[in-house]
C-alpha cells in the first residue's frame, strides 16, 4: 500500500485513517523555527460524510486510500 507524508499533502487526496476513506478538504502547516511544523487539516469521511480536523507530524506516515 502506497503512503505519504503530511507534507505532500493536496486538496483531493484520499487518505486511509483507521480502515476508513478520508477526502482532504483544507489543510494548512503551523509551528515556528523552534517547535516541530503540524499540519492542521479538515477531512470528510466518505462513508458518513461527517468532516473531522486532524493535526499530523510532519515525519508521520499515511497510507492513501484507493476508489
């Protein structure tokens, strides 16, 4: 199974959390020199359509989801 990092991140993308499908609606990278960079992001789950905000590590590894 493909993954990637939260860094290559795009809106669009298909993320697989917890065996679930997530779309990638909005994300956007915080943190300053002396802290680790998170990426702050707004996902919808393609099974309920519910969205949920998720912050990811810059080195932490996704799997991508595939339709």
């Amino acid at each position: 199974m493909q993954s990637i990092t939260p860094m290559e991140f795009k809106h669009g993308k298909l993320l697989l959390l917890e065996g679930v499908p997530y779309v990638i609606e909005e994300f956007h990278h915080s943190g300053a020199a002396r802290t680790n960079p998170k990426i702050h992001t707004r996902l919808r789950n393609l099974r309920t359509g519910h969205r949920v905000e998720r912050v990811f590590a810059e080195t932490e590894r996704l799997p991508l989801a595939e339709l």
